[in-house]
C-alpha cells in the first residue's frame, strides 16, 4: 500500500504519518502539504529520511498538483483542511477554496484511478451544538452547521458521500470530537493554555468558559482513521470520540495545577460570535465495525500532552514567533526543487 495524505505537515496528518511509517512497515506515503502557517516541516523532521517517506509541496484545490502527487498511490487520507473556527468567522473564503473545493479535487481524481479508496476526515463540529441534555451525535444525527469552518466541513461530507452513492467510489467520511496531543498549533485551547502558562501569560478563556467538547487524544483519532481505510464500508459514516466530555474552563484549570502556575492567569474574554456550548459524539459504531477503541483517559493523555509540550519548547517558541515559517519553508524548498 503507498498512501496519498493530505496536509501531512499538520497536527494530525503528521501523527498520522508518523503512525502509518511506525506500524505499516511495508507502506509508502506520499505528503501533499501546501506548507501554510499551520502546516509545519517541523512536525515530519524524524522521518524526513525515511525511504518511504515522500513530500510534495502542493494544493489540493489545484488538480495538476493532486494528479502529481498521486501517481503511484492506492488510497487518499484527506486531512488537508482549513480548521481555525476564528479564522473562518474574520474571512471563509480559503476555507470554501480548500475545504470543499479541495474535496472535489480529490473526489475526482479518486473517480478516474478504479480501486483508489479516500477516508474523508471531517469534525463534529458539522452536526452543530447540543442542549445540556441532549444524547451525543451519532452518524444519523442531521448536519446543522454553524460557524463557516463547519458549513465548509459539512459541505465536503456531502459531496464525498454523493460521489459515493452517485459514482460507487470507494469514499468513507470520518468525523472526530476534539484533538488533543502533540505538534498542536498553539492557536487551539490546550497547547495555548499550556504555553501561556509555561510563559507566565494569561489564559484566555472565551465567555464563561462552560463551553463543553468531548476531547480524544490525536493518537488514538489517527488510530480510527486507520481502521476506516482498511476496514470501513464505502459511503459510510464513523464517528471517534473518546466520552470524554469536559468544559474548557475545567481544562484550563487542570492545566494550570500540572503545570503549577497561579490561578489568576485564567483571564475571561468576550466569547466569539455562535459559539456553541456543547459537543459531544457517540463512537458506537466504530467500536463495533471497526474494533476500535480509544486507549487514553482524557486526564492522562491531558497530563502526557503537557509534559511534551514542556519537552518541546523549542517547537512551540518557534511557532508562536513565527521563526518557523520562513527557515523550514526553505529547507522543504530546497530539497524539492
């Protein structure tokens, strides 16, 4: 098998990458990364020489790019996405381009080569909020999108599972509850917590802070998605959660007694607009279809999380300077000229 992964140079295309080289010694992988501010080299440079290990700086919105790319490869995993909701509040056209346009992109290019299998990796964040008591998502739950990174998210499923019942391609649509772990861009709530506080900084918390998500360690998300290549029916649906409900107020409180800073760092803000006060989504059927389960309690993977992040500061400092960008852009440059 020589996979084709999209966005390989984010947070979770890279663990997945590094998975699929540890675990799948006879794989290939092929990396379509456009390298923008939350794709970094930084995240790959252990495997950067392996012999199975391929990059290819390029757009998945751009056909001649996901055609190069793809030449010799048996199945997509599309992790390429814009995912930053306050980044798609302020402007969705790049999420529109990458996010649905991206899609159709690779929908094509999977219709034309018989046998290519795609894992759409998608979110929960398209079925929309629930009430306090609401039971979690399920794959039957209707897509109620609400902030234009989900509706971006929610139109790509749609198209994947209509070339899936339309053309009989070889698609399965995942969706996860939130991410956490390792190589994390320090714009989302844990690594900022956790990095502001190694920083002596305050800790923004929107609103009241008792927005609820339900948190699965990035490992064991990248686990699911494996299992639905290999072992998913085409045009179905999987959701990975973890039950792991907590409000993010909780989190940065937990984080904030790891790491032993004052209390009074927690800062509350103006929340954003329509933000949704909870998540939460039902793994049932990718426990018993794909036997698959996460391996983590949230508290132990949230206490090994911030453990790498205080193993890892040159990482982190890199990325919140922006000195990354500009001298792994060149590295990455000048080896695939």
């Amino acid at each position: 098998m020589h996979l084709l992964v999209t966005g390989g140079l984010g947070f979770i295309g890279s663990n997945f990458v590094r998975m699929v080289l540890a675990e799948r010694p006879e794989w290939g992988v092929t990396n379509l990364d456009l390298v923008t501010y939350a794709g970094n080299p930084a995240n790959l440079a252990d495997v950067a020489g392996n012999a199975r290990y391929r990059f290819v700086r390029g757009d998945v919105a751009e056909r001649a790019h996901v055609a190069a790319a793809l030449e010799g490869c048996d199945a997509i995993v599309h992790f390429a996405a814009e995912s930053h909701v306050d980044r798609s509040i302020l402007s969705a056209e790049p999420f529109v381009r990458t996010n649905v346009l991206g899609t159709l992109v690779l929908l094509d290019a999977i219709r034309a080569r018989a046998g290519c299998r795609m894992v759409q990796v998608s979110t929960d964040e398209v079925y929309g909020a629930l009430g306090p008591d609401d039971p979690p998502f399920t794959e039957v739950t209707p897509l109620s999108p609400t902030s234009p990174y989900a509706a971006s998210k929610a139109a790509a499923d749609h198209l994947a599972l209509a070339y899936a019942r339309t053309y009989g391609a070889e698609v399965v649509v995942t969706r996860c509850s939130n991410n956490y772990g390792p190589y994390q861009f320090p714009e989302k709530l844990i690594p900022l917590m956790i990095t502001n506080a190694i920083e002596g900084k305050p800790l923004p918390v929107y609103g009241d802070g008792r927005q609820v998500r339900d948190w699965i360690h990035v490992a064991d998300h990248c686990a699911g998605v494996l299992a639905a290549l290999e072992r998913g029916r085409a045009g179905a649906v999987y959701n990975f959660g973890a039950r792991a409900e907590r409000a993010n107020l909780e989190i940065v409180r937990r984080v904030v007694a790891l790491l032993g800073v004052a209390p009074d760092l927690i800062t509350h803000v103006a929340d954003r607009p329509a933000h949704d006060r909870r998540y939460a989504i039902e793994p049932a059927l990718a426990e018993r279809e794909l036997e698959w389960r996460p391996r983590r309690g949230f508290e132990d993977g949230l206490a090994e999380t911030v453990r790498w992040y205080r193993d890892n500061e040159p990482w982190w400092r890199a990325v919140k300077d922006g000195s990354y960008r500009d001298f792994y852009r060149a590295w990455y440059e000048e080896r695939t000229a």
